[in-house]
C-alpha cells in the first residue's frame, strides 16, 4: 500500500508530465508555424528551423522521461518491483507455516 508521501510524489510526476506534453504540443505548433511560413514563400533562417527541432526533440525527450518516472512510480506503488509484484499475503503465509514447522519440529 502506497503511503501518503508516495502518492503526493507520483501527483507531482504527474504534473510535470503534463506540463512536459503541453510543452511538447506548443513547440509542435511552433514548428507547424514555421513550415506555414516557409511554403508561403516566408524566409526562414536555419537558426530558427534548427532551434524548432531542437526545442521540440528536448521536449520530446522530457515527455518520455516523465513518462517513464510515471510508470515506475505507479509500479511501486501496486508493489512492483524488479518487474514483479510483491504478493505480501503470500508470503507471510509461507512465513507462518515454516514457523509453524519449526515449532512442531522443536517440540518433539
């Protein structure tokens, strides 16, 4: 079970997620700006074609990346670790019945 903390932190990432897609979407759109620009005749400057890219491929990069700090966090969160989740019942029962076993084991 997550504990406050935990969920507040994966609230946060949540929120940096979503501030990293919008900035995606408005780079994307200044980029589609400037295209229209360009098949308008307009003269656009390598600068300013190669700052688009590079701020939309920055953005891009931030996007998966929170992403995938999302998804860890989650994972956590449900008792995912390693790629496995920990089935806590499970194991106390495996726990108490070995206990169990030395008990008996110990009395005879």
């Amino acid at each position: 079970m997550a504990t406050k903390k935990a969920r507040r932190k994966t609230c946060d990432r949540r929120r940096r997620l979503q501030i990293a897609a919008k900035n995606l979407n408005r780079l994307s759109g200044s980029l589609d700006a400037l295209i229209e620009r360009m098949e308008a005749g307009e003269v656009v400057t390598p600068g300013d074609v190669t700052g688009a890219v590079t701020g939309l491929s920055k953005a891009l990069n931030n996007v998966v990346s929170e992403g995938a700090k999302v998804d860890d966090a989650l994972a956590r969160e449900d008792g995912i670790e390693g790629g496995y989740a920990l089935d806590l019942e499970a194991a106390r029962a495996e726990i108490g019945g070995r206990l169990d076993r030395l008990r008996r084991a110990g009395a005879d």
